[in-house]
C-alpha cells in the first residue's frame, strides 16, 4: 500500500490559499500595468513594494522546497522511519498490554518484538510496513516439547509441539520446553484440558518416532485465536488511541493479520501510513519463538496448520550487530543485500507466470539473506569496504547461481556448527539437523531461476546506481 495518503483537511484548504494568493497576486499586478507603469517605475511608488512582496514571496517559498528536499533525503525527520516506528510501538504497545489478562487457553505476554528488514536497515520495498513478533502466554503448568519434522516435502524445517504438563513439585513455571524427551513426573497430552480440545489436532508420529497418532498445537488454530484475541484487544483500545491515530484490522484468508495505522499528526497535506503484520509467537526462552509455518504443504490438507518453525529474527539480529562490529565502519553488506533484493524485483517484472511465481518463490528475501549470511562468514570482512561493492555484488550473484545448480543452500542456524562463539546460540538450534532451503524445488525449477538471474544481472547497473549512485558495473560476472 502507499506510504502517504492525502489529508483533505489541510490540503484543500491550502490549495484555496494558493490559488487566492495567486489571483490577488495577478490582479496587482494587471492594475499597475494599465497605464500606470511608467509612473510607478520612474518615482518608486506603488509598484515598487509589489515587486519586492513578490520577490520576499518567490525566495520563501525556494527557501521551503530547499527544506523539504533535505528532509526528504534524511528520510523525512517528521514522518519518516524513526516516527514510523514511534507510532508501531505505541500502538502495539497499547494493544498487547490489554491482551495479557487470563484466559482459559491463551493470553498475551504482553510485550512484542521488532523483527524483518524495517529493523534491519536492508528494506527496499514498503518503507512503512514492520513485522512484529507477538509472544504469547501458555496457561499455568503447561509446557512444550518441541520435535523436528523433516520427514515429508514441504516440511523442511518443520517442527511440532506437543503439550505436556509440568511436574508441580518440579517449579518449572509456565515456560516452554524444547526437549526432546518426556520427563517424568509429566503427564498426556489430554491431561492440558481446554487448551488441548479448541488447539490441538491428530497427527501421525514421524517414521522414525513410532507409529499412532499424537495431538500436537496447531499453528493454525491459534491463529484463528490469535485473530480473534487481537480485534477483542484493538477494541478495548481503540478509543484511547483515536485521538492519536486511526486504527484499522485487516483479516483474510491466506493472508498475514495486520494492522493498518494512519496517525492524525498532520504532515502539511499528507497523512503517513503504516502496514504492521502480527505474527504470533511462542516463546522457547533464549530470544527464540515458534512461529505458524507459512508454506508447509503436507499431503493431508486438514492438517495443514499443524506445523510451525523456529523464528530466529532475534539471533539474525545479534549477527547482524556482530558483523557490524567486524567489518569495516563503510561495509557494503546491507547495500548489496538491498541491491539484490531490488534485481530479484526488476527481474520478476519481465517474466510470465508460472515462472515468475518460481522465481519470487526461489529468490525469497529469506534466502537472498542466508546467502550474503554465508559469504560473509567465509571473510575477510575487510573485502566488504563501499569502494569494492561491485565486485562483492558480483561475487553474491556467483554464490547464488552456484546454489541453484548445486540445488544447496543450507539454513544458516539450524545445526551449523561454525557460527561464531559469541552468538551464544540456543541448544536446539545446534541440535536440530541442517535444512537444506531449496531441497522443496525440482531441478528444471532452480536451473532456470539460475539462468535467469544471470540475465538479470545484466541490468544491475540501473540498480546499483539507484541504490549507491555509482556508474562503474561490469556487464557480466567474470
């Protein structure tokens, strides 16, 4: 959606002012040439002060487009990113806090998480849209064990979660497990209650973990909760933030819960407005969350929703702040990263379907930035400094195609054991076996992504210009 829609209340107003100001303007100066010009020039009298009004009035108003075009380019100080964010956090803020009262299934924890490129400073499309992360809250005594499911297709990286009841005499609280054993002291799956019958489903066990049928969390039905529990929460909030902003809940099917935010500050005649997608998420302790598995595609249909994966926007982050200690103060990694997002966009323009869904699909942003992830850490970070972007640029392209016809790119976190030390990664992420991220494409489907990316890097000098303003580009990789 736009950024930036119009205030009718200031601009027609304004446009009125305008136009009046131009006419009198106009009429003034019709009057003086009607005979009287001669005069007025040879003995300085009425027609001097017009000429200098207009002239006072000409220099202020290049003064105001000389101020707007620096405040433009600075991101806009009034209505750009850091008040975007001001207005997400106090609107989420408002909202999740009056999520957290108990409820006989779920509750909200009561805060959020910042999370995706907006966050991140590598967004190109949307300025104004944000992800957030919304923790919630299981009831008392409940617990998750956590177990991968990389069993079928479509469920790479797949986990499911099965509910258990926490050992009274053990303390352990209402937080989450990640284990993958059953404790004793636990008791079934059916001693959860409520929770256990409105959120849970039937799934048969993996092949390699017996066989019979399991009631696991669905993602897709605490979704169908979370929905429901947010537009109770906007309505309880609602009237203490009109003042402030316009609110609106946008809910469909296949589509992600977001809130619509149009602040009521006036912007001389537009009005900012923001997209939030709210994603709710469990906690398993350590900044790491399961999140609905946005592209699962059992055999079943109607346990589609069973699945989730582990989101970790939170050590994506903590990552990202470790390289930006690394690597030299004008590292280029997040320009390239913005430039390779915008490629992945000027080449969808010029394909046809069914090609150019495989293509957003392959060239997903999670996997333009597992990509720069790894030739990161292959180093040296020096290399990263502004003056080689190209070459770096070309060298992310080269990794890439090299990916799709080695049908391999692997998930950065998930059982790699060569992140640096001090990510203090959480056990399961070291545990859990690597996922491959294109083992869900056929080989024809990845060669011909492959090939087209190399075409489209053809026209990469368009794009580092637009997003660098350089002019030197080689025409191919080397």
């Amino acid at each position: 959606m736009p950024a930036y829609s119009l205030n009718v209340r200031v601009f027609w107003p304004l446009v009125t002012c305008s136009c009046a100001a131009l006419f009198c303007l106009l009429q003034a100066l019709r009057s003086r040439t009607a005979g009287v010009a001669a005069a007025a020039w040879s003995d300085g009298a009425p027609g001097v002060p017009l000429v200098k009004a207009s002239l006072l009035l000409l220099l202020l108003l290049t003064y105001l487009a000389l101020r707007y075009r620096a405040w433009k380019k600075k991101g806009g100080s009034t209505g750009g990113p850091p008040a975007s964010k001001a207005h997400v956090s106090l609107v989420v803020g408002e909202m999740v806090r009056a999520g957290k009262a108990p409820d006989r299934l779920l509750a909200l924890r009561g805060d959020f998480v910042q999370v995706g490129s907006a966050y991140e400073q590598h967004k190109v499309r949307s300025p104004d849209a944000f992800d957030v992360l919304v923790p919630l809250r299981l009831p008392p005594r409940l617990e998750l064990r956590v177990q991968p499911r990389h069993d079928q297709p479509g469920l790479r990286g797949a986990f499911v979660c099965t509910l258990e009841v926490a050992d009274p005499e053990a303390g352990s609280g209402s937080g989450s497990s990640s284990k993958g054993g059953s404790p004793p002291g636990r008791g079934p799956t059916s001693a959860a209650g409520p929770l256990s019958e409105a959120l849970c489903v039937e799934l048969p066990s993996s092949p390699t973990g017996g066989g019979g049928c399991r009631r696991q969390l669905s993602s897709a039905l605490v979704m169908r909760w979370f929905q429901g529990h947010v537009q109770r929460c906007l309505g309880a909030v609602r009237s203490r933030l009109q003042e402030r902003c316009q609110v609106n809940l946008a809910v469909g099917p296949g589509r992600p819960l977001a809130l619509h935010i149009a602040p009521r500050s006036d912007y001389v005649c537009c009005h900012l407005s923001m997209v939030v997608r709210l994603i709710p998420a469990i906690p398993l302790g350590e900044a790491l969350y399961l999140t609905p598995l946005p592209s699962a595609q059992p055999p079943a249909p109607a346990k589609l929703g069973a699945f989730w994966t582990l989101n970790v926007s939170k050590q994506e982050q903590r990552l990202l702040g470790w390289l930006r200690e690394q690597a030299p103060e004008d590292s280029c990694h997040l320009k390239c990263l913005q430039i390779l997002k915008g490629l992945r966009d000027l080449g969808s323009r010029s394909l046809e379907q069914p090609l150019s869904r495989q293509w957003s699909q392959v060239l997903s942003s999670y996997v333009l930035k597992t990509a720069l992830f790894w030739l990161l850490l292959r180093g040296p970070l020096l290399a990263w400094e502004d003056q080689f972007l190209v070459e770096r640029m070309e060298d992310l392209v080269l990794f890439l195609v090299e990916g799709l016809r080695g049908r391999r790119l692997m998930h950065l976190f998930l059982g790699n054991p060569g992140l640096p030390e001090a990510l203090s990664l959480p056990k399961i992420l070291k545990e859990t076996p690597m996922v491959n991220l294109l083992a869900d494409f056929d080989s024809p489907t990845l060669d011909r992504v492959a090939a087209q990316l190399l075409k489209t890097w053809k026209q990469a000098p368009k794009v580092i210009a637009m997003y660098s303003g350089r002019r030197c580009w080689r025409k191919h990789p080397v």
